[in-house]
C-alpha cells in the first residue's frame, strides 16, 4: 500500500500538458470566433461610411479595437467592404491559419 501513495500526483503531473493544450486550444477558438464578429462590425462600419461618402477604409479601422489593428486589413471593391482580421495567438502560423473574413455591401438608395 505505501507503493501507491504517490500515484495520483505523478498521473495529475503526466495529464497537466493535456489539459493546458485542451484549454489553449479552447481559448485560441474562442478568439477567433470573437475575431469573426469583430470582422463583421468593421466591415458595415465601412460600408455604412462608404454610402455616407466617408473614407470606408478608415472607418473599418476604426471599429476594430487598438488590440486586433494589427492584424487587420482592409479592402474596398466597388461598393464591398472586406475586412479580414488575424486573430491574436502564441503562435503565429496558427493566427494565420484562423483568420477570419467579412464583407459587407454597400447599396446607396
């Protein structure tokens, strides 16, 4: 019986990366799903600047929050407005990978 008092300690310290990786991956996907809605509200702030005759551009950067600018582009085609954002991430090729795209048109009456 004295052989096993260990036990539980050495299968909690085996199965802590597991659960670190499971909650980081649940974290980065939750981001990127935040990512999308912010996408989406920057690309009809630019649409809605684009009908009203305001730089579309500038107006889609400024929906977006100081933390995601970074990550942010921004392109005007006619009458569409397409934001895609990167999501922030540890690692980069994983940010890249989640990027997200919106677009949204813009029909003056």
């Amino acid at each position: 019986m004295g052989r096993e008092q260990g036990q539980s300690t050495v299968e909690l310290v085996a199965a802590l990366p597991a659960l670190l990786l499971a909650g980081l991956l649940a974290l980065q996907l939750l981001v990127a799903g935040y990512s999308l809605t912010l996408a989406d509200g920057a690309a009809e702030a630019g649409a809605l600047a684009l009908v009203s005759g305001r730089p579309a551009v500038a107006a889609a950067r400024d929906a977006v929050p100081g933390w995601a600018e970074d990550g942010v582009s921004v392109s005007v085609e006619g009458g569409r407005v397409t934001v895609r954002l990167r999501p922030p991430s540890p690692i980069p090729a994983l940010a890249r990978a989640l990027a997200v795209t919106s677009s949204a048109q813009a029909r003056p009456r």
